[in-house]
C-alpha cells in the first residue's frame, strides 16, 4: 500500500485500450484528474488481468473523492464523488 487517507492522488492520463485489446476499471472522465484517498480497501486480484484469463496479482484498491468541480466545470462546488480504484491508476498529485 503507497498510500493513506488523506493523500492527494491523479488518476494516470493513460489510454490503454488504443495499444490493443484490454479492460480497463478507471472511468475515463477520470483520468488526469486530481482527488483524495478517503479509504483503503484491501488488496484485490487486478480485473484488468482476470478479463483476459491472466494471472492477477492483488493490488491495493481504495476509494477516491473527487470534487465535482475538478470533473465538470459546472459541477457543485460542494458535492463529491467516490470512485473505487486501483492503485496502478494512481500517482501523487
């Protein structure tokens, strides 16, 4: 685990499926956004691996907040959204 509550994170600006096949879990109006780890989950076999009937290693998963108005410019200033993600989608922010 790289990461506790509280930390700032960006979900990677990474577009895996345009190299080939794959199955990806990271909502793609996250990516390149900033949020905030409010919980850690446990580890979890990677479902981007199971899809293809690989061998999946467990990866932290945690819950991230998101301010509505770092997704949509005419979000809610004080509205939120919490996305389950996995840390290999993460970085500091």
């Amino acid at each position: 685990m790289n990461f506790s509550i509280g930390d700032a994170v960006a979900v990677k600006d990474d577009w895996p499926e345009t190299r080939g096949p794959a199955h990806i879990r990271t909502p793609h109006y996250l990516r390149g956004h900033k949020g905030q780890i409010v919980r850690y989950l446990g580890d979890h076999p990677n479902p981007e691996d199971l899809a293809f009937a690989r061998p999946a290693p467990k990866r932290p998963l945690y819950h991230v907040t998101f301010p509505m108005t770092e997704l949509w410019p005419d979000g809610r200033a004080n509205d939120s959204l919490v996305v389950e993600l996995y840390e290999h989608w993460l970085e500091r922010a």
